[in-house]
C-alpha cells in the first residue's frame, strides 16, 4: 500500500484496485532526425496494475489513479539521405525496427460523464516511461544510381554481417520517454489515444553535422550512423480489466 501526503487534505492510502491486459498500434518515428524518411508501425502488448485511492477521505479520491505495468513496444523508422559530391549523387536509405520493454508510472483523473446512462467515464492521463531494448533489426544500403557497381556502394541485407543487422549495435538500448494521453473507459473495456515521446537521443553518435561530413567525404567503410532523433509514437490503445483485487 502507498501512502502519500497532502497538505490541507489529509493522506492518500493508494490500494491495488484491478489489473488487465492492453494491446496498442499506431505509428513511430524518430523525430528531430535530419534523415528521417517516413514512419513504421508502431505496436505494443502488455498488462497493467491500477492504485486507486477511493477509500480515502480526500476530495480527490474519486478521480485520482496510479497506473504501471510492463509492455512490450515496437518502434522505428524509415530513413533516407540524398548526398552530392562533384558530379556524384548517392542515395542512402534504410530502417530501424527495435522492441523495447517499457515500464511506466502514469497519473490519471478520471470522471463520470452526466448522461443518463451510468458507467461512461472519460480521463486523462500522463507520467514518465523507463524503455529498455531488447532486440530489433536494421537495414542500411548505399546506392549511385546509373552506377550500380560503385565502389561505395553497399547493403548490409546482402553484405552486412548478423551482428550488424542487429538495431542496438547502432541504437542506444537505453531511454526515457514521457506519455500523455486521454481514454473513455465503459464497463471492463478502455480505449485511449496517446503520444509516447523519448527524451534521449537514440544513436550513440550525437552530431548530426558530424555524419554527413563524414558520409560526403567518402567515409562509407565505417557506415557511420544515421539516426540522431527521439523515438516518438502516436497509439491507439484498447484495454480490458481482467479482474479487480479484493472484490
């Protein structure tokens, strides 16, 4: 049980009210990339654990909520880049597709809507994600066209090794991620839309100028890397209360 304290109201006695299970699909990005080409679907399955504190004395009892869990997400990018030197034009492209294992800690408030009906209840909510990859796929390829034979031409699906089509030898595994949404809950069921948005950069080099410096003077043999931008996904979530504790 989690006890919080506010001042002028008394405490909050946060008690385990329900769980369930909570599928999600939607698009990813990895925004504020200078490369980045188009979305991936995005998706993600898991379970959650709802604290309610309507056995408190506390005029915020009946709309305040605690919610966490643990899902599993799929997110990513498509990414493209034009380069020029001389008389040269070349091509690069690609994807990410990475799973991470997310666990948040999200605050919500929720209400009946005074219809006639009993049991229609919107809510908003929003907190803090601590994201961890576990594994993905990455695709990279260089092409000169009319030169298909170009010496600087390369795809890591055809060339690359496995450990290089692995997405967190290129990706940080690590991330931070902030998620606001709003939901209607009737009955056992739930459907949320939400934004999911990372706060840490997801590539392990983090200057942007840097790469296509790189990339243009020609240095193709190390495949520097593409990706400078927050990973980002817009959901829609469909939730359903498995059972409640205690009841």
């Amino acid at each position: 049980m989690l006890i919080l304290t506010l001042t002028g109201q008394g405490r909050l006695q946060a008690q385990f009210t329900d769980y369930g299970i909570r599928g999600a699909i939607g698009l990813a990005t990895i925004s504020d990339d200078l490369s980045t080409k188009s979305p991936v679907l995005a998706a993600g399955l898991g379970g959650y654990i709802n604290f309610e504190f309507s056995s408190s004395e506390n005029i915020i009892s009946e709309v305040f909520y605690l919610q966490t869990g643990l899902s599993l997400n799929r997110r990513g990018s498509n990414y493209e880049i034009t380069l020029e030197k001389g008389n040269s034009l070349r091509i690069r492209e690609g994807y990410y597709h990475s799973y991470y294992l997310q666990l948040p800690i999200l605050a919500g408030f929720q209400m009946e809507l005074p219809i006639r009906k009993s049991g229609h209840i919107m809510g908003v909510f929003v907190g803090p994600a601590v994201n961890y990859g576990l594994f993905g796929w990455y695709k990279d390829r260089m092409v000169t066209p009319g030169l298909a034979d170009a010496s600087t031409n390369y795809d890591s699906d055809r060339d690359g090794s496995d450990e290089d089509k692995q997405v967190f030898n290129h990706l940080k595994r690590f991330d931070v991620s902030a998620i606001f949404g709003v939901n209607y809950n009737y009955r056992n069921w739930s459907i949320a839309l939400m934004v999911d948005r990372g706060f840490i950069t997801t590539s392990t080099e983090t200057d942007v100028l840097k790469q296509l410096d790189q990339t243009i003077n020609g240095n193709t043999d190390t495949k520097t890397e593409i990706s400078n931008g927050y990973n980002t996904a817009w959901l829609l979530s469909v939730s359903y209360r498995l059972g409640s504790f205690g009841k």
